[in-house]
C-alpha cells in the first residue's frame, strides 16, 4: 500500500551507539586543530608535542550536565568552544603559551554523531581565535547515562619562570584583563527567563534570550584574553590567576597566598561591582604588577596589595568589608537540578 503524497521519510540522526567509536572518532578527529608544537597527534597510544623550554604547564578542568552546563541552554559547538575557553585560561594564567588539549568525552548512545561534531568545531575554533597553534591532540571517548567534558591543557613557559598566585608584594598594582560579571549576569538571565512555566531550562526561551542579550552568549561561550597571559608574564607580573570562580572568592586566593590584602577600588569595577564581585566564569585573568609599571595588553587597575596590619589575608574594597565572597563553590551551590 502506497503512502500518502505528503508523508515525508526522515532519516533519523546517526547516533555515537548506533555507529561505534571508531566511525564516530574518524568523524570528529579530522575536524580538530593539529598545533604547532604537535609531534604525533591522534591515533596512537599517546600523542607527542615539543617542549623547547624543557618544562611544560599542564592543567585540567570537567565540565558535567547538570552543575555545569544545561543541555537546552548550551549548543554542542558552545560546549566545545567554553570548554577550551577554561582550560586555556588556566596556562595563560601561569604565564604560558597553550599549545594542546587533550579531550575525553563520556556521553550517552542515544547521542548524535553530529553533536559531537560540532563539540569538536566548537574546540577548533576557540583555539584558532583565542590561542592559535594550540592543537587537539588525543583525548578518550567513552558511554554515560550523563554526558561530561574533560580537557587537559599543556602551556610552553617559553623560558620564563611560571607566574603563581604567591608572587604579590606589598604596594603592587592589580589589575584586570578581560570581563567582570557578564557570565554571572548571563546565567541569572537564563535561570530567570531561559525557562518554562515549570521553571525547567528551554531551548527556545534560552535561544531567544541569546539573541535579545550578549551576556547570555558571553555564559555560554566566554572568550577571555588567553594571549594577554604570556604578555603578562613577559611584562613583570607578580602574581597571576583565571577568574573562574568570582573576583572577590579568586582574589581572595591571591591575597592568602601572597600573605597580603588585596584592597579594591569599587569605582574600577564597572557599574555593577556587586556582580562583579560574586560573578564567576568569566575567565578573565587577574594580575598583580610592580608599583609604577606599565600595565600590557588589555589590563586595567582595579586594587592594590596592601599589607595585612590586624587581621587575615583577605580582600577588603575602598578598604573596608568586600562581604561574602559569593563566587562559584560546585559542593555549596549545586542542589541537584539537572536541565
């Protein structure tokens, strides 16, 4: 019996379960940046990349559904994109150049191959915007009722000594390169308007959004100066980290490890200090510089290092009280809702 003229065969997406690892990683590899520094890339047991200096810088970060991403809010490729975003933030912040990512994946069978796809495009592209030359040289690909990201990233420190968080000295100047509180405010917007009626995250209200207000996509796919990490470096910092977690919650690490207080000027802080305060995940890079030097690249003052006199190491602001110091804690904040 004949179909209706106007029934229309759609052929459903192919999933990683329904073509295997193999096909699904001879899909995704080809899409991702080799690097300069490559040696041996995908396809063996390990891969090699070079390290003139003689060290290398290495970091990791996870990304889960659920804490840290809603699948109806973030695209694969914002997936990809973010996900290089944090680690690459992390060697900048010690002052080095990133040059490869490590990628492995766990996600459901019933995931389309083609999402992964555009995870992998999302990579590429933030390594050939944010650190060219970076490439994407091995990773893992595995089965989870929830899907979750994990990079590892490795810097060249190029022959200078890494910039750490203990570095600081009285009298230094701090200061900022990049945003301050648009991914938090992003994130309020999308739990407060990227939902249903039920209050469950939605894909259509969440792309409106987007559309409507750029902090939404600044959440979704940060693009933080990674090149003024090295620059930083080269020009004197005294002390450097990625403002992953909130300005006041990560300051105030560099105030404990340098023994100092960290006074900010909430006048440098744009016309929401609050926000920028408690608001994580923009992955800016905060700097101490020594007293009169020429701030490089995209920073700009917003404190100094003072010393602590009565009290702990903390971050006070025009001098007093900074408060609470907010900012993203995954055991403290995470309830369980899932998107």
């Amino acid at each position: 019996m004949e179909r209706p003229a106007t029934s229309v065969d759609v052929e459903p997406p192919a999933t990683v379960q329904g073509v295997g690892e193999l096909a699904t990683l001879a899909r995704i590899l080809p899409r991702l940046p080799r690097g300069a520094r490559t040696d041996l890339g995908p396809g063996d047991d390990a891969a090699v990349v070079s390290a003139p200096d003689g060290r290398f810088v290495v970091t990791t970060d996870l990304m889960v559904h659920g804490p840290d991403f809603r699948l109806a809010w973030s695209t694969p490729y914002d997936l990809g994109w973010k996900a290089a975003a944090s680690n690459l933030a992390d060697v900048a912040a010690m002052g080095a150049v990133p040059t490869a990512l490590v990628v492995a994946l766990a996600v459901p069978g019933d995931t389309p191959v083609t999402d992964l796809e555009a995870l992998a495009d999302g990579l590429r592209d933030a390594c050939a915007v944010m650190a060219p030359g970076c490439g994407v040289v091995g990773g893992d690909l595995s089965v989870s009722a929830t899907m979750t990201i994990a990079v590892t990233a490795f810097g060249d420190l190029e022959g200078r000594p890494p910039v750490t968080r203990d570095g600081a000295r009285e009298g230094d100047v701090v200061a900022v390169s990049g945003a301050l509180g648009r991914s938090a405010r992003g994130l309020e917007l999308l739990f407060r308007l990227g939902v249903d009626h039920d209050g469950v995250p939605d894909r259509a209200a969440a792309t409106a959004l987007r559309e409507r207000d750029p902090d939404v996509g600044w959440q979704l796919a940060p693009t933080p100066p990674i090149v003024d990490g090295p620059i930083a470096a080269r020009a004197g910092a005294t002390a450097m980290l990625d403002l992953s977690d909130g300005l006041a919650l990560d300051a105030g690490r560099v105030a404990r490890a340098s023994g100092l207080v960290v006074d900010l000027d909430s006048s440098a802080l744009g016309g929401d200090p609050a926000a920028a305060l408690a608001g994580g995940e923009d992955h800016s890079l905060l700097a101490t510089f020594p007293p009169g030097a020429a701030l490089p690249g995209g920073f700009r003052a917003i404190g100094v290092m003072r010393a602590v006199g009565s009290g702990e190491p903390r971050v006070v602001v025009d001098g007093g009280d900074a408060g609470p110091e907010g900012g993203w804690d995954p055991y403290r904040l995470w309830s369980g809702e899932r998107g």
